[in-house]
C-alpha cells in the first residue's frame, strides 16, 4: 500500500480531475470529528505572477498544515497561522471567549468590521505590517467600545449572527478517506466548492464530486497566430469569478475548472489552469501611517481640507467607476460562472461592487457567493492564481489516531495525577523582630557615615545609641556584610584613616577581630594612609591594648614620624612635578624660538657639528606643524608671494644691466 500511496500523491489531487481509483473507493468521514492539527499538506508554491499565456501552475510541495480551535479556521502553513494569531478576528475571539460569549466566523467578523468602515489586518497587505499594526489597534479598540456600550438585547439583536450558518465554527472541509491510501490519511476537499442545496445532502456529496469531474482539455494553438490564448464567448467548460478588493486594489479573474495539459521543458505533461480573463486596478484611497480609507475618516472626523485627502476623495470614486464598468463588460461571463468568490471588507468596499446601483452585476442575495476559507493578502493577480488553486487543491493529512489517543491518554492521567497530589507546602517569610529591624536600621546609617568618611558622626551615632564599637551589620549573610561585618572592616576597605583612626582610639573598636573571609581589618586597607593610621592608634594605645600581632598591625608609627614622612613624601612629589614642569616649558621655549626663526629666514646662531642640513620641504613641514589648515594655506600664499616678487626683481635687474651694451 505504501507504493500505491506514494504513486497516488506524488503530485497533487485537483478536485475536478481526480484519479478514477480515487474517486471508486472514496468515502465520506464522520464530519462530527474534527481533524487535528498536527498534518502534512501538498502546498503549491507561491509564484509571483501567472503563467505565461494566462495559466497558473497547479504542482506543488509538501508542508505542515495547523488550525485554529478558537475561530475553527485552518492554514496552510506556521506563517499564517502565526499572521491569523495577530489579525483583529482572533483577538475578537479571545475578548469573546473572556466574556463567555460565543466566538464568532470570519464572515460575521467581516460584518461587524463593515459597520465600522474600517479595514482589518490582513486585508490589505501583509507585508505592510508597520503601517497596519496602528490599524489593527485601533480597529479593535473601537468594535469592543461599540459593543460595551451596548445592552445584552441590542448585542444579541446587532452583533450575533441573526440565523446561525451551517457549519459556523467547523473546519471549512469535507473529509474523506479511501483504502488505497493508509488509515492514518484523509483527503479535504473546501466545502465551498458545493452549492448550499449539494453541502445539505452529506450522504449524496460522493455522488455530486463524481458529477463534477472534468476531463483536461489539450492546449489549441489560436487561427493565424503564435502566441496568445483565446478568450471564448461560451465557455466550453464550467468556471468560476474570483475578485479581491482592499486598500485601493482590486483583482479579478474569471477562471476555467477544466484543468489544462501542458508540457514542461522536459517533456513531462503537467496540469494548468486556464484563465480566461483577468483584470487588476490600484489607486491611492488608503491614507498612509493611518490605515482606513477617506472616507471612512471623513465619516468619523469630518472632511479634511488637504491635498492629499482630495486625492484620495478622487481615485476612491475613480476606482469604483472602474471596477463597476469591468463588471459590467464582464457581466455576461459573470453571469454563466458556477461559483463568485469575492473578498470584501468594510462597508465601502461592499458597497462598489454589491451596490445598490443601476444595472449592478453582483447581488448580495445571489447563492453563488462565496467568501475564501482562507487567509488572503494584497489583492492582485498573483494572489487570486494561489487562491484558485488553493480552493481546487485536495488538502492531505496524516494523523496517527492511535498516537493521538495515546498522548491523550497520558496527558489525562499527568492532569489527574497533579489534581490529586496535594499542593507543596510553602512556608511563610517569617516578620522580622524588633531587635532586627533595629539591627538593619543600625547597619544602614553607620555604613552610609563610614562611606562619607564622617568620622565625628560615626562615633557619636555609636556613643547616642549605645552601640558596641565592633557592632555587627545585620544581615550578616549578604556578600557586603560577610567580607566587612564591622564599621572598622568596612573603614579600612574603603580607605578612610580618618574613621579607622577615630573608631581604634575612640571607640575603642579591636582591631583583631576577623571577618568571614579569616582577615583582619588591616588586611583590607588598601592604601598606605589607611595601614598608616593603625601604625599610630598602636603608638597611642600601646602595646598591651589590643593583640596586634594577631590583627597583623606594623609596629607603632607616632603621629609625628606619619606627619613627617608624610611631609617628606609631599616636598618629593612637589620637587618631581616641579621638574617636570621646567622640562616642559623649557621645551616650549625652545619650540618657539625655532619656530620664529623660520618665519623670519633665519636661522639660529651656531650650528651643532655634524648637523645634517634639512630640505626645504622637510623645513617646510617642521615650519607648519602645529598650524591649522586656515594658517597654512596663509602661509603657502605668502611664501608663494616672496617667491614671485624674488623672480620679478631678477628679471628687471637683467634687463637693466645689459641695456647699455647694445
């Protein structure tokens, strides 16, 4: 089977040309059962235009196919189902789900937008996604203020579908499977391939895709031309009207269903559809950055006065004579279609082509309208071809129902389980205590004094409140308070011999206490100021005071030998910047003299033995360093001058000397 299956879709099924193996042993799945998302679809690529002598290639690849619970619409492929998550009908769905209301299809979120006369997202063109996002918002925003200002009997009179439609919410295909192909795959067909009157008789619908099959035509070469395809007055072959307005685009086609045999380059026969006519328009209506049509906007804040809006004013009414006046030259071919899908959104976009107008040719009440079942872009010839053969393309999916049951299964029993084990116990932070919260208010003013080196404040805050002098910070376990659990910890790691200084002679803080690290305060000083300033708390309190051998305290240092070599390192550091300022200005001096020298022509008296003589262009260089562009073109200006003035001198001196011998 899985040979026969292989062959069978090695390339897509087109509805109306189906294999009569096929077609034998198909039959109709329980529609109750919705497929699952998780499938395999043939997808034709994406072409960016139609084929040349009007076709559309009908082949096509293989990818994943996902839907939507929610809105019960399903997709090609990740993308769009990723562009419907963010589209304003999803959105609507989900406030309504919030609102326990009954979520709604796309065609009467199409309706209830119309009333709007604004444009959704996705109408008009996806890969416009920064100029629609602030029409998306502000779509949305005002269709649920308009309902929140309703009543429950007018949103139940206005807003919910009137007569509910036959399969509103459910996926929009009929599923079948057949016994040539494994169990776990199933074939979908759009249900608006069917009239009302064949969709009401499920059991007969084998019977009706039977009718509907269509042998393909050959391709016949036009009387007295090349190129070209004939565009017949009677259709041979049944067809269809497709049309697609927004955002000032409109594209209409008038397709064949019998499918067409051509050749590839390599021979091989491959499936086309024939096009029978085709029309696109584009004008400016839609007003940029903003979203919406004019006038729709004139409608909500009044007429603009502008240049722009004028504009759009004009290509509206123009755009909609144009598509009135296609219609009705193509009102015959219209006329003999089986099926007319039309996409069109907001009021004014419905109004150009169902009117009421004179002699209209499309009607609201007709049965053969259709919407797309699908997601649609821009509308443009290319974007009807991909509809056309996405609506005539059998839909593959491959589902393991036995998986599904099983991971089902599974699921269910982990959902029990977890209902049924009782909820971890979570213990309470406990509230602190009295003595804490005076511990961390304690910690919090002593280390802001020690960080500004306010020795006085320090000891006075310790002597007012009856502090320890080696008072622990609190919390301990926090990294700051673990390397210095002390005030004179954190004063010797921020190098503040002042405080160190105030807190070992008057506070009497020990200076051998250890952090949680195993060091002393000492260890953690970091300048010789800081080291310095335990030197002289060990000269004024002695030796027996404290175990400075155990706090790695230097011997005593008095107060006068710090003052001193402090001192005497300050006359050394002044001596040293004092040299180095003679060097340097001694250095400029010599710069400048040289440099009037040369601007002057002359050169300094004496010349060192063994000097190398420099160029001029090096003299030139050296002359000009230092110089901004502005002095240096000066400069060349002069020099060039001198130079001029020296030949013309020359020149009236050689005259005059040789005139007299002549």
């Amino acid at each position: 089977m899985s040979g026969k299956a292989d062959e069978l879709l090695k390339r897509p099924l087109y509805v109306f040309d189906l294999p009569r193996e096929l077609l034998v042993t198909l039959h109709l799945k329980n529609s109750s059962a919705p497929q699952q998302t998780t499938e395999t679809e043939t997808i034709p690529p994406r072409s960016n235009g139609v084929a040349t002598g009007a076709t559309g290639q009908l082949e096509g690849t293989t990818k994943a196919s996902t839907s939507c619970v929610l809105c019960g619409a399903n997709f090609l492929n990740v993308q769009e189902q990723r562009r419907h998550v963010k589209s304003d009908w999803h959105s609507y769905n989900l406030k309504q789900k919030l609102k326990r209301f009954a979520p709604v299809d796309e065609n009467e979120f199409e309706k209830l937008v119309g009333e709007l006369d604004e444009s959704i997202s996705g109408s008009e063109s996806l890969s416009e996604s920064d100029d629609d996002n602030d029409t998306k918002e502000s779509t949305l925003t005002a269709l649920l203020k308009k309902q929140a200002n309703l009543k429950d009997g007018e949103y139940d009179a206005d807003v919910a579908p009137r007569k509910p439609k036959r399969g509103s919410g459910k996926s929009p295909l009929l599923w079948f499977s057949t016994s040539l192909l494994p169990s776990y795959t199933s074939l979908g067909i759009y249900k608006a391939l069917f009239t009302d009157t064949e969709q009401e008789e499920e059991s007969h619908i084998l019977d009706v895709l039977r009718s509907k099959q269509l042998p393909p035509t050959p391709p016949k070469t036009p009387q007295g031309t090349t190129n070209g395809v004939p565009l017949p007055s009677t259709p041979a072959s049944p067809q269809i009207f497709l049309c697609m307005i927004g955002g000032g685009h409109f594209a209409a086609m008038i397709v064949s269903l019998a499918p067409k045999i051509g050749k590839k380059p390599g021979g091989v026969d491959e499936r086309q559809a024939t096009v029978i006519a085709h029309k696109t328009f584009h004008r400016y209506t839609t007003r940029r950055k903003q979203g919406g049509s004019q006038s729709a906007n004139d409608s909500a804040k009044g007429a603009a006065h502008s240049a722009g809006s004028s504009l759009r004013r004009y290509n509206e009414v123009a755009l909609e004579a144009e598509i009135r006046a296609l219609l009705a030259e193509w009102k015959e071919m219209i006329r003999q279609s089986q099926l007319i899908f039309a996409r069109a959104t907001g009021s004014t976009n419905r109004r150009t082509l169902f009117g009421p107008y004179d002699d209209q040719v499309l009607r609201h009440n007709d049965p053969r309208n259709r919407s797309f079942p699908f997601s649609t872009r821009r509308a443009t010839q290319a974007e009807l071809m991909r509809a056309f053969i996405e609506l005539t393309r059998v839909q593959v999916s491959q589902v393991d129902e036995a998986a599904l049951a099983a991971a089902a299964a599974v699921e269910a029993t982990k959902d029990a389980a977890s209902k049924a084990s009782p909820t971890p116990f979570k213990p309470s932070t406990a509230k602190p205590s009295k003595e804490e919260e005076a511990s961390s208010l304690h910690t919090s003013q002593l280390q802001a004094l020690i960080r500004r080196s306010k020795a006085p404040a320090v000891i006075s805050y310790i002597s007012n409140n009856a502090l320890s002098p080696d008072f622990i910070f609190h919390p301990a376990s926090t990294q700051a308070n673990h390397h210095a659990p002390t005030p004179l910890h954190l004063a010797a790691s921020i190098n503040s011999p002042a405080v160190i200084l105030a807190l070992l002679t008057k506070a009497g803080a020990n200076p051998s206490n250890f952090n949680g690290e195993g060091k002393p305060p000492f260890d953690l000083a970091g300048d010789r100021g800081s080291r310095d300033a335990f030197r002289v708390a060990r000269s004024e309190l002695g030796e027996y005071r404290w175990d400075w051998t155990a706090a790695h305290v230097p011997p005593a240092l008095s107060k006068a030998e710090a003052d001193k070599r402090e001192g005497r390192e300050r006359l050394d550091a002044e001596k040293t910047e004092g040299e180095r300022r003679k060097a340097e200005t001694e250095r400029l001096r010599r710069e400048t003299e040289m440099g009037a020298y040369a601007q002057q022509g002359k050169k300094p008296a004496g010349r060192a033995l063994g000097a190398v003589e420099k160029t001029g262009a090096e003299r030139r260089e050296e002359e000009a360093r230092g110089m901004t562009p502005e002095m240096r073109t000066r400069l060349e200006r002069e020099r060039r001058a001198r130079a001029a003035e020296e030949r013309i001198r020359r020149m009236a001196g050689g005259v005059g000397g040789g005139g007299p011998g002549r």
